[in-house]
C-alpha cells in the first residue's frame, strides 16, 4: 500500500482505524487491495445446503457471516472462511424468500426475512424461533432494508407499491393497521399504483431512501420529510417550505432517470416498459447505482447531481431565414473563442490511439480508450471525438450520451465547430426537430463555407422529409385529442388521483440524470438481477447476467475488466465482502459461490470460460 492515502499516511491510518469503525473497513480494504489482485479473481468455494433456488446474499457487517435464503423457505448462514453451514433457519413462510436481512446492533442474532406470501418475519438467529410476523401487505415482498444506527427498524419495499417502516418496539396488528406503517405508495405517471422492486438506506445518511419501481425513475425521499409530501401543493412549488430547516420540496424528494428513458406523459405512443432491478449506495454514500431490466446499469451522483442534458443545451441567437422568419427566439451574449490547449503526452497518446480505433470503424474500443483519457484530462476534443463514436456506434442510448458529450464540449469551447454539428445531429436523432432547425441555422451562420458540404447536405434534407412527415402526425393526434377529450375530462374528476398525477408529472420534470453508464451483460429474463460497488475506494462496478456471466468494470472509466462464468444459467445475486477482496454470487440452482484472488499458476486463471483476462491484464500493464 502506498505510503499516503487520500493525504494520510500509514501510521495516520493505523491510528485513525482504532477510533472509527468504517475506517477500520476501508483500512482493511485498503491494505489488500489493488488492480492486481482483480487479474487473479477466480472461483474459491462452492456452498451446497440449499434445496432450492438461491433467491438472496447478505453479508453481515463485518463480513463474518453470509446469509442466503432460497424457494424452500429456508435461511442458511455460512461461515465464509471454512466454508461449513453455521446455522439453517426454517422459516414459516408459505413462499420463497426474496431478501433478507441481518439487523444492526444485535450481536447478528436477528434476521428480517421477506417473502413472496406477502409477509415478513423477524428471527432469533441462536434459537431459531420467529419474533414477529407482518401480513399488511397486498403482494410479495420484493426487497428489505435496515439502518445501521437503528437497530429497531427495517423497511419493506411490496408488489402492492407500498414502502412500509417497521418498528420491532412497537405492537402492530394485520391487517387492520397498514396505514401506521406505510410511508409512501409508488404511482406511475396516471397516478395508478405501480409494484416497488427495491429499496436501500444511505448509512452515511440514515435519512435517505432510494426506491426503484415499475417503471424508469429511482426515488430518493428524505425520511423526516416524507409526511410534509402529502400537502406538496404543485401550484406554489416555489413557496413550499416544508417545516426542516427551510429545505424546499426537492429535497424531500429528487427522482433520477437516464435521459434518454426519460418518458413524456403526453406522448401517445406506447412506451417500453422499464423496470429497476436492483438499486445501491456506494459505501460512501455520495452515488448512487441502479440496475434497469432491459436496459443497462447506471451511476446517479448524489452530491453533484447532473440535470437532463436536453435542459443544459445552449442557447441559440435567433437567425434570419432565407424565407425572411427567425428559426429561434432564443438568445446568448456573444461567445469568446478558446483556444485549444496542449494535450498532457499521455492523454494526447490515448487521443491517437482511439483516433486510430474510429477510423478503423471500433466504435467500442475507440469509446473506452476516450473514456480512459477523459479521466484524466477533460477538454473539448476528446468531448467531441467520444460523441462522434457514439454516434456512428449507435446502440441503445448512445445518441443521447453523444448529446451530452456535445453540450459538455461547447460548455468548454463555445465556438467548437464539430461540437456543434454533431449536437444538431443528436438533436435530429433524439426527434428534436425544431431545435435541430435551429442549431443548423446557427452553425451555417457561424460557419457558412460548410453549407456546400455533403454531411450538411444530407442533414438539412433529412430535416425538411421530417418536418413534413411530423406535420401528418400532429393533425392526426389533434383530432384523437379532440375525440378523447369528454373522457380525458371524466378521469380528472377524481381528485385523490388527479392530485397524484400532477405530483408525479412535477417530480418527473425535475429529474436528475445518469452520470456514468456500464453495458455488456444481459438482463431480459430476471427482474431480480443484482449490480454493486467493488473496491476500497468503489472503483469497480459488477453486476449478474442472463449469460450465466457476472461483469467487472472500472467505474470512472466504464470498462469492462474482467467477465466470469458463475453459473450455467443466469447470474442473479453478486454481493461483495465488506473488508475483504471476496465475492458471493448465486444463480438459478441452490449452490453459492465465493470468488477471490487466485495464485499464478491455477488452473481456472487459463480456462477459456475465462472470458475479459486477456483484456484486464492488458489493462493492468498500462494502467
């Protein structure tokens, strides 16, 4: 380890871990931990108790235990270094478990379970008897959650989209006191109730809680402002004050959603169905992780959190058309040109590389060698280059983060003329005609002798043919409106639901974008799939598969390090050790495996269902 840390030496660290017990974690962490180690990862154990499909992992807090529970309603804990059962709970759920829980502050002799017979149930781990029970809920029970500073406390996320706290104080009968202990109940955007899949506590802030459900948007509530939401009044955002410290609205409430999901309630078009898997703070609590059914994993950062891109495009002046009408109404003061700056030897070496890569039509490695250099140095050029391989890449949601790369590019060089192509291009893309229209007028006016060009040619064609299409569409969704308006009228008539519809469209539009996105795995056939921080400083994301794969991926890079074999099917649960380089995984069979750092010459390093070790250890060379 090296001998400073974050601007603290060994012997600082030696003495701070006595005092501070997530000090001590990190310390151990710290102390074992390196990208070297990450090369040698390979299968170590197999655990085999179970009788029926591992639905869940839980370590406890010093990593001493692994919990897992499975289909026959049975909780086994292990003890991960000699790999022998401790102790095998038989539950009285009527169902398999879903998740389970150890609750802080008790010694690890109480567990939570939660199971698909709508109920949960707490356990003496020592003496194996049930504590207490809860059956409000109307669905299974998809997800649990504790506090590490309140051990008398568990939180439930259920199909009948309702958040429930539990306090293990207070007396509680079912079904007839629901109300006492539900916080929230998740809508989608026609106020209807959609199911709550998953659920997480910030233990660096015990007050927040993430909530991922049916539908695209992570949910982050302040727990002491969450009973203040219930007067929100949408009229008067900008006056409500809730009764903490002044706060306003937003932060009793902020959603999150990669913009390019980011659903229009007026569209009438069916939309694709989006679901959260998976949700999880970092260890430090400042991001946060989601994992989208169908879709990919993405990064929220909580502490600078990143509006939509489409709201962070610059303004455009308004342009005479040759017709003699403006295309905008938009203005800006006059833009200072910056001159390009001297690359850094290395980063302008990674330039060439990926340069080399685009030319070569590998959109991908071109994508991930940029990522590496943007990591090092941000500037306009490597902004720009990146969004042209996303462009020409052109996967789900590559447009839109070439928009962004655009709008980050121009923040930096105002007057970067392929930024400003390019970004009328993805605004083409992404259906944003009128400000398409604009941008394009803008860039023939800043940069008339490209007007000839055959890129601008193609664009501005493609343009007209669209207008005239949308045109044909507008008239026909008018007449549809005009059709539908008696019955639009009837359902706002109920103003419980109406009241809910217009809470869900405010916090829609204030939503948050993705910071960093992780892509490869595959996530169509189990809405349970696990994603997670890896790392003594997280910088490593891993995350289950539908291949029978688990990935590994740098986090501020977004490369993929390492892909394993964990399971013949599917990967579903991935749950890293607390304080050790040790990974637990289970799949669709009743076996769970540990995975940590392999010697040299084993066997497994060199098999072929090894697949990314040729490319990690590439990586490790020049890193």
């Amino acid at each position: 380890m090296s001998s400073a840390t974050n601007g603290q030496n060994l012997l600082q660290w030696i003495r701070n871990r006595e005092l501070n017990d997530d000090i001590r974690t990190r310390y151990a962490l710290r102390s074992s931990f390196d990208y070297h180690c990450i090369s040698k990862l390979g299968l170590t154990a197999r655990l085999v108790a179970h009788e029926g499909v591992v639905n869940c992992l839980q370590w406890n807090e010093s990593g001493s235990i692994l919990a897992s529970a499975c289909d026959n309603h049975q909780v086994i804990l292990w003890d991960p270094l000699s790999r022998n059962v401790i102790t095998t709970i038989e539950t009285e759920h009527g169902a398999g478990i879903l998740s389970v829980k150890f609750i802080p502050g008790c010694n690890n002799d109480t567990l939570v379970t939660g199971s698909a017979d709508w109920s949960s149930h707490t356990y003496n781990v020592p003496t194996r008897q049930i504590l207490s029970s809860c059956t409000c809920y109307q669905g299974k029970i998809n997800s649990l959650a504790v506090a590490n500073d309140s051990p008398f406390l568990y939180w439930c996320a259920s199909e009948d989209g309702c958040i429930s706290q539990h306090d293990r104080r207070e007396s509680h009968e079912c079904p007839t006191e629901k109300s006492k202990t539900t916080l929230v109940t998740i809508c989608d955007n026609l106020g209807k109730k959609i199911e709550a899949k998953c659920l997480d506590i910030n233990q660096h802030k015990t007050e927040q809680l993430a909530v991922g459900a049916n539908d695209q948007y992570v949910r982050l509530y302040d727990l002491r402002m969450i009973q203040s939401l219930s007067s929100f009044d949408v009229k008067r955002p900008s006056e409500y004050v809730s009764s903490y410290g002044g706060n306003n609205v937003n932060n009793a409430l902020q959603y999150f959603v990669p913009g390019h999901i980011h659903s229009n309630d007026n569209e009438t078009k069916k939309q694709k169905k989006y679901v959260i898997s998976y949700l999880t703070f970092s260890p430090d609590g400042q991001e946060l992780l989601a994992n989208y059914f169908g879709e990919y994993v993405y990064l929220y950062n909580l502490v600078d959190r990143a509006d939509n891109a489409f709201l962070n495009i610059p303004k455009v002046k308004k342009v005479p058309r040759e017709n003699g009408e403006g295309s905008s109404t938009d203005f800006i003061d006059d833009q200072v040109p910056v001159p390009h700056l001297t690359l850094p030897d290395n980063v302008a070496q990674l330039k060439l590389k990926a340069n080399y890569l685009f030319e070569k039509r590998e959109y991908t490695g071109a994508i991930v060698i940029y990522n590496e250099a943007i990591n090092i140095h941000k500037c306009s050029e490597l902004f720009s280059n990146r969004a042209a391989a996303y462009i020409k890449r052109k996967w789900h949601g590559d447009m839109y983060a070439a928009l962004k790369d655009c709008v980050t590019a121009l923040k930096l060089e105002p007057n970067h003329m392929e930024a400003h192509f390019l970004l009328t291009n993805c605004l083409f893309e992404l259906d944003m005609l009128k400000e398409s229209e604009m941008y394009l007028d803008q860039f023939t006016m800043n940069y008339p002798s490209y007007k000839t060009s055959a890129a601008y040619k193609c664009l501005y064609s493609d343009l007209l043919n669209a207008q005239s299409y949308n045109t044909d569409i507008f008239n026909e969704k008018k007449l549809l409106e005009t059709l539908n308006s008696t019955s639009n009228v009837l359902d706002v008539l109920h103003i419980e639901e109406a009241h809910r519809i217009t809470f869900e469209k405010y916090f829609r539009n204030q939503a948050k974008d993705y910071q960093r996105r992780y892509y490869g795995h595959v996530h169509f056939f189990s809405d349970n799939k696990q994603a997670n921080f890896f790392g003594s400083r997280n910088q490593f994301i891993v995350a289950g598969s539908d291949q029978g794969l688990f990935f590994l991926w740098e986090k501020n890079t977004e490369k993929s390090l390492l892909t394993l074999k964990g399971d013949p099917c599917m990967v579903n649960c991935i749950q890293p050790h607390p304080s050790e380089l040790l990974l637990a995984t289970s799949g669709h069979g009743n076996k769970v495996k540990l995975w940590s750092p392999l010697p040299e010459n084993d066997p497994y390093l060199t098999d072929e269902s090894r697949r990314g070790t040729m490319l990690c250890q590439r990586y490790l060379m020049n890193y």
